[in-house]
C-alpha cells in the first residue's frame, strides 16, 4: 500500500502514533520537502530518521513530479509511505501522486494531521468565516502576477477573511544556467509577511496599466490583517496591524502567512487585541 502521512505543522513529534508505527515498518519512507518544511536544521530530516529510527529519503518536486514510479514501485507488493508536512491533501501535488497510485491498482490510505488550513483558528479568527485561500507569488521584474489580488477582494466583498500562502521556493533550477545546458539550483527563499503585504501595498498604489477592465481591488492600506509565523511551533509568532503596518514587521524565519481580514467579529477583535501591533482595532467595525 502507499500510505500518505501527514507529519502536522513542522515538528517531527507531531506525527500521530498510527503514523510513526507505518512509518517504522514500511519498506520505504520518503519526505517530501518542497511544499513546506520541517522545524530544525537541514529540514528536520535528521530528528525524523532519529524519531523514526531509520532512513528516510528526501523527496523534491522532482522526484514526486517525474520520478513518480520510482516511488511507487514495488507499492504493490510492500508498503510505501511519503511524508508530508502539514496535511496531505492539502497540496495538489499529493494528489497527482494518488491518481498515479490508482492507475496501478495500487491501495492508497491517507493520513490525516493538523495543517495550517484548520490552525489558523489560534490567531481568534472563526475558521468558518474564511473564503477561498489564495496564494502569493515572489514577483519579478518582468512577471508580477496580480490575481490574487482579485480574490482577496472577492473574499472582503462577502465578509470573509482571506488566508494567504506564501511562495517556498525550494531546489529551483536557475534558468540562466539551464540555458547554458547546466543544471543550477538557486538557493532556497521563503516569503515573509512583509514581502507579501509590500507586494498588495503595490497593487493598492499601484493598479495593473496594462488593463482598463481589472475591477479595483476591495482592500487599502489600513485594511486589518494577521501575520503568521512558525505557526505551531515553540517560536510562533502572531501580529496583528494595518496591511502597511506588516509590510514593515520582521517576523524571523520560515514558515510565515498571511490573513488579510474580512468583517470582524466582535470576540474576533477581543482576540487580536492580544497581540495587536497598535490600538488600530479600536477604530475597526464589527459585525
């Protein structure tokens, strides 16, 4: 069987016991290490082999995109287990590598855990009232994608809060040495709420030129928001402040999101106060 085991939001003891067990007897055991990343030095890899007393190989967006049957094979015969941090269905990566599975008449159990699609209720906002997630990209110079943007409004026009992901780039080839016929990885960057909040300050300031027809988007500068940081970790932190106020934080490393807020409740505002950056929730409406 091919088992796919959420290993929860980034320490390697939140595995749930069904799962450490699989993991412990199955004869192979990847870690997928592009969609998000385990707390610790060199990603977490030695504390898992260490937890789970056994090697464990490390799995890029290569290796689950095109070296897909290598993972697979012999899943018929053996078990199989990929770990994942967060939650396994909550990238569709995970997914493709399912339907792969199925192709091959090959049984796939998912194990579910904590991700931070469900966690993001510790910051006191009702995860009921969430709309679509999105996610934010690093811009370039020549390509700086802007719907998101479009949704975030989407969400703010119905009420909803909006959790934004942000970009992991992780083993990504450097184009220019590709070109060259050399294959070079750039070194690994992670987005920060203040990358993100600089880049929708961008699109408030600024609106696409390229376009009469974008529709303006619902958010401002004083629009109310939360930044994430290591959420379930020991070193979590949380903000809460005007969308121009996080362009400014410095939250530390990996992993961080960001929430941009829709209409509050009035036990939602009771919350953030407890870890506000300022006295800008007192101005806020309710509802």
């Amino acid at each position: 069987m091919l088992y796919l085991i959420g290993l929860g939001l980034g320490d390697v003891e939140d595995i749930g016991v069904r799962g450490l067990r699989i993991a412990r007897q199955a004869v192979r055991v990847y870690f997928e290490m592009y969609t998000a990343i385990l707390d610790g030095p060199d990603n977490g890899i030695p504390a898992l082999e260490k937890l789970l007393e056994r090697s464990v190989i490390p799995a890029d967006r290569e290796t689950l995109e095109e070296k897909a049957d290598d993972i697979l094979d012999g899943a018929d015969k053996d078990d199989v287990v990929v770990l994942v941090v967060g939650d396994p269905m909550a990238a569709t990566t995970h997914s493709d590598l399912i339907l792969r599975a199925k192709t091959k008449n090959i049984p796939v159990k998912i194990i579910h855990n904590s991700s931070i699609i469900s966690a993001v209720g510790a910051t006191g906002l009702q995860v009921y009232r969430f709309g679509i997630v999105v996610s934010i990209v690093f811009w370039t110079e020549t390509w700086k994608p802007r719907s998101f943007a479009q949704h975030i409004s989407q969400n703010l026009q119905r009420g909803l809060h909006t959790l934004c992901l942000l970009d992991i780039r992780v083993k990504e080839p450097d184009m220019q040495a590709l070109i060259r016929g050399r294959r070079v990885y750039e070194a690994p960057r992670f987005m920060t709420v203040a990358q993100a909040a600089s880049q929708l300050l961008e699109i408030v300031r600024h609106p696409d030129p390229s376009t009469d027809t974008e529709p303006p988007v619902a958010f401002t500068a004083d629009t109310p928001c939360v930044g994430i940081a290591r959420l379930g970790l020991q070193t979590e932190r949380m903000v809460a402040g005007r969308l121009r106020d996080l362009a400014e934080v410095d939250l530390g490393g990996p992993l961080h999101s960001l929430i941009v807020c829709g209409q509050l409740h009035p036990l939602e505002v009771e919350f953030l106060r407890t870890f506000a950056l300022n006295d800008f929730l007192d101005s806020v409406p309710t509802g």
